[in-house]
C-alpha cells in the first residue's frame, strides 16, 4: 500500500486477488482520479501464453470505448517486470448482487438488458464477442437520474477479430475448446464450435430470464448437465420456474428468442435487441426509463445509436478464431471482474449447492462427447425434439428429478390421497401452523414456505426467524419476496431488522435497495430515521441522508414526510413561506421543530441579530400552521 506504479497510480487498497495477479485501488498522482489496477504476479509476466491473454484482455477494453462499458486507460510494465493494465474503477452493485435479492420487475430488467446491448453494439462493431457476459461481470451504478446505469466487464477471455493493421497475433486456443461460465454458455459455445455475437446474445437471454424469475432456466447439481441443458433442452415456462412471478407474454417471448438454440434465430444484432425490447414492452404496457447511455454516448460520436432499427435480416455468426480460457471471478460486489487467467476456482452455481470449478476449459461428458462430431443440423433437429438416445437421456433425468419433487408434494398433501389436487390445496398456511414452525426455527418454516409459496405470512415469519439466526442476507431476500407477495406483511420488527442490516457492510446494498424503493413509504421514512441514527457508521447516516434527496425515493414518501423534507431542503425565505399550506394540510409532529425555529426573528448577520426569514413575519400563516399541526399531532 502506498506504493507508486509506474510513477502516476499510488496504491490505496487491494480489491482482489487471484492465482495469476490482483487487483487495486488506486489513485492517478497527477489527476486524482481513482482507478482500478489490475497487476499480473512477475512471475506471471515470464508466461508467454498469460501474458498473451492479459494483452488481449487490455486491447479488447481499450477498442470499445462506450458509457456502458469499463474502460482501459493504461497499459504497462512496472520497474520489476510485472505488467499492468488500468482500467476505469466501477462502484456499485453487481447484478448477481441485485438477482440474490429476488426477481426484478420487467421494466427494470428490459432497462438493464438494453444497455447491455447497447455495450455489446459498440464491442461488435469493434470485432469484439465478450464470451463471458453473466451477472458479476454487469455493474449497475448510480448515474444522474439512473440508478440502474450499466457497466460491463470483463473482457479477458472476449474474442478479438484480427485487424489488419494492429494485430498479427495467432488465435490462442484451439477450436474445440470450451471458453466462459457453463451456465450462460450458448449451445455453440458449450460444443467448442465458433462462436459470433449471437452467443453474447443468448447469454443475455439467460440473463433476462434469471432477473425476471430469480431462477436460472435450467436446474442441476452438475455444471455438465447443465451444459447439455443448453445443448438439447427445451426452455421452460417462467412460470414453471416460478410461480409466483408473472410476465408478460410478450417479454417471455423475446427471452425464448434469445435462447433460441440455433444462433440465426436469435436476434440479428445487439441493437435488434434494444428494439425488439422497446417493442416488447409496449405490446405488455410497460413504461421502459430513458436510456442515460444513449444520451452520454451522443450521436456524434456513434450515429447508428439514433437511428430507427433496419428490417430484422438472419445472419450466420461470424466465424470465430478462438480465445484464451477463462478467468477466476472474484466476489461479486467487487469492482471489477477477474484476475486469473485460465485459474480454476471454487464457486457454486445459482439456484444449486453444487461446488465445482468456475470458468475452467469444461470438458463434455462422456455420454454427450459424439455430439462434437455431429453436424449443426442434427443438433439443431435435437433441440427440435428428434427422439435420439442423448435427449431420452436428459428428458429421464428431468423426468426423474420432476417425479421425486411430485412424490414430495403428494406427500405434503397429507391425508386427501388421491383424489386431492393441487389446485384443491390451500394456499395458505393456518396460524397454528406458522406458529409450531417458528418454534421449531428455520428449517421448519423453509419447508412451510416451500409448501405455501405464495403465503406472504409464512414467508415473513421466514425472514424474522433468519434474521434472528444472523442470517442477514438471506433474511432481506426473503423480504424482498415477501414485499411482492403483501407488502403489508413487513411488520416492525421485519422493518428493523432491514435496518439493521443496512447497518452491516455485507448487507448495506440490499438492505438500501429495499429501503429506497419496495418499501413505499415505511422505507422512505425508515431512511430518514437512519440519517440522523447516531448508533449507525458515519457511512450508512450519509447514504441515507443522501437517499432520501432523489426524486425516485422521495416519489415514495408519504404527504408527511415529503413536506418535512422539502421544508428542511428549502433555504430562502419565500420557499419556505410557500410551503406553509402543505404545512398546514400534512404536516405531523416531526415538522414542528422547525417550524418553531422558524418563529425566532434572530440568528442570521452579525453576532446573529439579523432575522434569517422576515418574510414569515407577514401574516399569521406560520403560526397557523403549528397550531394546526399541534391539533393533529395531539389527536
């Protein structure tokens, strides 16, 4: 720490580390701009191979220059031998980080996925496939008026088209070799086949599909089931995956275009993406925000970002050259993405307690190894519903796993038998039986929950008994969950323990997230109870403080509360005085004491004799709007 590379980033903080390098916070000496270094091991920089794959990383970042995408600004070598690449540090909150809290509402999705096409747009245009887009490698940060504003990283292992003037590098992998994360890997991808931006493309739609359902697509314990998933299996209904979501048809129907198994179906190009959102949204009556990127960026610089979409034409993915392996994620609030290259890693796979390795080179199982020889077209007759061995294969597994989850829920059924459907079941839980399972602690409500999924009542108690367990995290994402089923099943002490967790570094993002928005107007004011909350860290009081002056959150504040605040905000005299029948007509007991304040006619000027608002002084409308706040107050 401390220490100057290349004379001009001083050290301030590791971010991340990995087998192959780190990564830093540092600091431009001359510029006092925070940037993130990403530092290869020296002993690293001696790996022909790595060094090949970290200039690649560098070159990728440095040609595609787009608001939604973290920028390369240096590259170099430090005095020993290590190299280094400086790219632009991103603060904010992962999309994994946001998915852990629960499904997102469809406009909020749309929005995200656009500007993540957006990015792609502007790395295809470059010759540029990302190959490794999943939720940690997408940032959402705060910018203007956009809280959700995009960020892609990580292009370490993207494939970059030869140019002809500034690469006469060979390909760094074979054709056959599997690159990226299995469970976002397109069909060609998880056979080793070229891949072209229809592959960014698919994993986009995998992307869409987990935020809109707070599920993966496909569920399995091992990583290779999960590539013959992508291969052969059909996609399933949202709301299979989650019942307790509903989407609109229209915008399930794009997600199931962008999983098309045959990479000509899908999309014909990152911007076709953005419009055929635009489209979706109207045709389901979705209001999407202003894209801030669009803005940012400007016609100038990319005049294709303003022009009205081209008649949808099928394109065959350009060939691809192949790429380096894949690279250790780190944790997923991290600021940027990877550091080893080709590394492998432990992590688990959303939605399974499978541990296996993240991101390495994947090998196909033995039962699926024929279909690297196959043509495309008997692939493509597969994913259509050919009966051969390997798709009788999957179907008896998911079959398999299908009848042992029925035979569970026959099960809990309890006595009906047969003749007892699902449909018939109740659908929420007695009092009696959310009490015994609170008293028997988590799992007994887990499994409550499970057989009640939309009980909000069930699922509240859930997140009270997690929360006592120390179980932050879980806890807020139950919230989340129970927020969408009834909101009004947030009691007190639920909304404490919010609170609380907004208190704890681990838990601060997805507690603010719940707080600043879900929450309607208990959130709002729960906010500004923690900006002046002294038993919280410094940090926390300022992140409220902060919150509660956007115009998102204030939208959800009650007529009380909102006038309390602008009442604090306004600084002139007349502002102040034009306030005073909202006052009147909303005020509560928290707006008194400024408005009592207000009565002094001193504490402005020399040794505080002048009267900081005379205006007030004009009429009896500030004492009438104590003496009605008082009435109210005293009722």
């Amino acid at each position: 720490m401390g220490q100057v590379v290349s004379g001009r980033y001083r050290i301030q903080k590791l971010i991340g580390e990995g087998g192959m390098g780190a990564v830093y916070l540092a600091e431009h000496t001359h510029m006092r701009k925070r940037v993130a270094l990403k530092l290869l091991h020296a002993e690293m920089s001696t790996d022909e191979e790595v060094l090949a794959r970290f200039r690649r990383e560098a070159e990728a970042a440095a040609h595609v220059e787009h608001p939604n995408v973290a920028a390369a600004t240096d590259f170099g070598q430090t005095e020993d031998g290590a190299f280094f690449l400086v790219l632009e540090y991103v603060e904010g909150t992962s999309l994994r980080d946001v998915l852990d809290a629960g499904p997102m509402a469809p406009p909020r999705a749309l929005h995200v996925v656009q500007q993540i096409a957006l990015a792609l747009e502007r790395a295809h245009g470059a010759g540029i496939v990302h190959r490794d887009l999943k939720p940690e490698n997408v940032m959402l940060v705060h910018r203007d008026d956009d809280p959700d504003f995009v960020k892609v990283l990580d292009f370490g292992i993207a494939k970059v088209e030869p140019h002809p003037q500034r690469d006469t590098t060979q390909p760094l992998t074979r054709l056959g070799t599997i690159l990226g994360t299995p469970e976002y890997m397109a069909p060609e991808q998880a056979l080793g086949e070229p891949v072209g931006p229809a592959a960014d493309l698919y994993a986009v739609g995998v992307m869409l599909y987990e935020m809109l359902t707070g599920k993966h697509p496909f569920d399995a314990d091992d990583r290779m089931a999960i590539l013959s998933m992508h291969i052969v299996a059909p996609v399933p209904a949202m709301s299979d995956r989650n019942p307790a979501i509903d989407v609109p048809p229209a915008i399930e129907q794009l997600v199931r275009r962008l999983l098309e198994k045959d990479a000509k179906l899908r999309p014909p190009g990152a911007r076709a993406l953005v419009d055929a959102a635009d489209v979706a949204a109207a045709e389901s009556g979705v209001e999407l925000p202003q894209l801030a990127s669009t803005r940012a960026f400007g016609r100038e610089s990319h005049p294709d970002l303003g022009r009205s979409p081209s008649p949808p034409q099928h394109q065959a993915p350009p060939s691809d050259d192949v790429a380096p392996p894949p690279s250790r994620a780190w944790h997923a609030g991290d600021s940027l993405a990877k550091t080893d290259y080709g590394a492998p890693a432990s992590t688990a796979m959303p939605g399974t307690t499978a541990r296996t390795q993240h991101g390495a080179r994947a090998e196909l199982p033995a039962f699926l190894a024929p279909l690297q020889a196959l043509p495309r077209s008997a692939l493509v007759a597969m994913a259509a519903g050919v009966p051969i061995l390997i798709l009788l294969v999957i179907v008896a597994f998911i079959l398999t796993r299908r009848s042992s989850q029925a035979d569970a829920n026959t099960a809990d059924g309890g006595a009906g038998g047969s003749g007892t459907t699902a449909e018939a079941r109740p659908t929420r839980a007695s009092p009696e039986e959310v009490r015994a399972a609170a008293a028997s602690g988590v799992p007994a409500l887990e499994a409550l929950a499970a057989r009640f999924p939309e009980d909000a009542a069930v699922h509240a108690a859930l997140a009270r008994s997690l929360g006592d367990a120390g179980r932050g995290a879980d806890m807020l994402r139950v919230v989340r969950l129970v927020i969408g089923l009834d909101a009004s099943a947030v009691d007190d002490k639920l909304l404490d323990a919010v609170v609380l967790a907004a208190h704890r570094p681990e838990t601060t993002e997805a507690a603010f997230a719940i707080l600043e928005g879900p929450l309607g107007a208990r959130g709002v004011e729960a906010l500004v109870d923690l900006s002046s909350d002294r038993t919280a860290p410094p940090v926390v009081q300022r992140r409220a403080a902060k919150s509660i002056t956007r115009a998102d959150v204030r939208a959800h504040a009650s007529p009380a509360t909102a006038v309390m605040l602008d009442l604090k905000a306004a600084k002139k005299c007349e502002d102040k005085r034009g306030l005073l029948d909202r006052v009147k007509d909303d005020g509560d007991a928290r707006v008194l004491p400024s408005l009592r304040s207000l009565k002094s006619p001193r504490g402005c000027g020399f040794a505080g004799m002048r009267d900081c608002f005379p205006c007030l002084r004009k009429g009896d409308a500030l004492d009438e709007a104590i003496k009605a706040v008082e009435a109210r107050s005293a009722k």
